[in-house]
C-alpha cells in the first residue's frame, strides 16, 4: 500500500492509511441500508424470484406451487443456511464479527457457503423441469464463490461485488434470448443498484475501488465459465 504524508506537530510524516473522509450521518445511514438489503446472502433470491414472478419466461407452465417451492429451495440454500451458519461461527467465536470485517474471517464462510452452493447446483441439474438457466445461474453463484475464496487468498475481495456481478452478468446473458424482450429495463436497474452498492461500501470504507471492482469481474467471468460450460 502506497505511503500518504501528513502534518504533525512532529513535522511531516507518513501514514500506512489515508484517513476516512468524513460522511454525512444521513449518507452513511442510507449506505448501510443498501450495503443490507443488497447483501450478498439475498442477491441469488432477488434474481430468482425475478425470473419465478418478474419475467417468468422460463417457467412458462409452472403451477403457483411449484414457483414457491423453486423460491423456498433457493431461500435455504443461499440465504438461510450462510446465515445460520456464520452465527454459528461467531458463537464458537471461530470469526470476530458476523460482519466479516477481516479478510481471515472470511476463509470459513466462503467454505461452507461453497457446499451449500454445489449442493442446490447439484439437485437443481437433476431434476426434471428445472429450465437451464437456473442451473447456469447456479454454477455460476458456485464459480463466482470458488474464486472469491481463492482471490480471499491476496486480499479482501468484496462479496457485494461478486454477488452484484454475477447477478448483473447473467441478467445480460438473459438479454441476448429473443423470449425475454423486457429485461432491458431491469438490467439498467441492475446496473444502477450495482453502482450505487459499490458507492456505498467506499463510503463505509469497508472497501477500496480495486477490492469492489475485482469483486465484480470475478461475478461476471463465472457467468461467463458457467454458460460456456453447461
């Protein structure tokens, strides 16, 4: 990391660390609220609930029930167990924050939320009427989850922007199908909120550009792997 100077009374000097700029309490409160309700652990059941409810040119047939079971099985394996099992991690006191402020914190949960993601992978690429989409989607969110374990190695990746890039990428290989002919506007949403979540987690100082926007090819390149190899 690059050396900032500053002025003491003790004359000119370095720091390791530029100081925060101050934010507004406002901003801040705002940047928080983004920085939640774009957490990683609900991002995969945004889109899928989009693709069950939204734009459900891929489950052209599907019973009311069958999309709330999709969505339940989705809600388990992406949300409820990362969840369940971080606090877990934090009773045992085996991390130091459910915030994952630390890049060593992150090595366990990036472990087991990569079981939770094969597995829902996994049964997904099994059964029968389960439109291959979803199954890129979700070896995608397991590739992109493999190499933010892997690049967790060198630094603090941010998970927002791999969560973001992948949602991102794959609502713009959604685009490129003549079925789904009003995705267009959702995508620019999803870029939109893509930025404004990177905005924020500067404004928190939880990241630097290059950790967000590293976070965000990593998304998108197992987009990419994904479709190419299914």
């Amino acid at each position: 990391m690059s050396k900032q100077l500053f002025i003491s009374p003790q004359g000119l000097q370095q720091a390791d660390e530029q100081p925060p700029y101050p934010v507004h309490p406002i901003l801040k409160l705002f940047a928080n609220f983004l920085s939640y309700l774009f957490h990683p652990v609900f991002v995969p059941i945004y889109v899928i609930a989009f693709l069950l409810f939204v734009e459900p040119f891929l489950f052209v047939g599907a019973s009311g029930p069958e999309k709330m079971l999709t969505l339940g099985r989705a809600f388990i394996n992406y949300t409820f167990f990362p969840v369940i099992s971080v606090l877990l991690l934090k009773g045992l006191n085996l991390i130091s924050s459910i915030k994952l402020k630390e890049r060593k914190d992150r090595i366990i949960p990036f472990i087991i939320c990569n079981i939770w993601y094969f597995w829902i992978w996994y049964v997904w690429r099994g059964l029968p009427g389960v439109p291959n989409y979803l199954v890129v989607f979700a070896f995608s969110v397991f590739l992109a989850s493999s190499i933010g374990l892997l690049s967790n190695i060198y630094l603090k990746i941010s998970m927002h922007g791999i969560g973001l890039g992948t949602a991102t990428a794959f609502l713009c290989l959604l685009s490129f199908d003549p079925s789904s002919a009003n995705i267009t506007i959702y995508l620019a949403l999803a870029m939109l909120i893509t930025g404004l979540v990177g905005t924020s987690r500067l404004l928190l100082s939880a990241h630097t550009p290059r950790e967000y926007y590293l976070g965000l090819g990593v998304g998108m390149l197992a987009v990419i792997i994904a479709n190419w190899v299914i």
